[in-house]
C-alpha cells in the first residue's frame, strides 16, 4: 500500500491509546503498526493457481 493510503486510513480512525493528538496520520508508532499489519499478509500462505489445461 502506498503511503498516501496509511495515511488516508489515519485520517477515519481516533488516535491510538495513549496519544494525545487528534489523528495519527503523521505518527510514526501508527505508521510501524501498519507496516507490520501489510508485512504480515503479504508473507501470509495463500492459495496457488494453477493453470487448468485440457
């Protein structure tokens, strides 16, 4: 995700526990939080394809 998307996302939810400012869109503890949250699905397994040949 771009970072134009973090930030649009901080933009819709309050601030995290503890923080005293109104949005966390230029946090940089909010910012680790999602980088970890969009590493871990992308290093989720999924499911292959596989191409199907008659």
């Amino acid at each position: 995700m771009p970072t134009h998307s973090r930030s649009r996302n901080t933009r819709w939810h309050p601030p995290l526990p503890g923080h005293t400012h109104t949005s966390c869109s230029t946090c940089l503890h909010w910012a680790l939080q999602w980088r970890e949250r969009a590493l871990t699905v992308l290093h989720a397994p999924r499911q292959m394809t596989l191409p199907i040949t008659p």
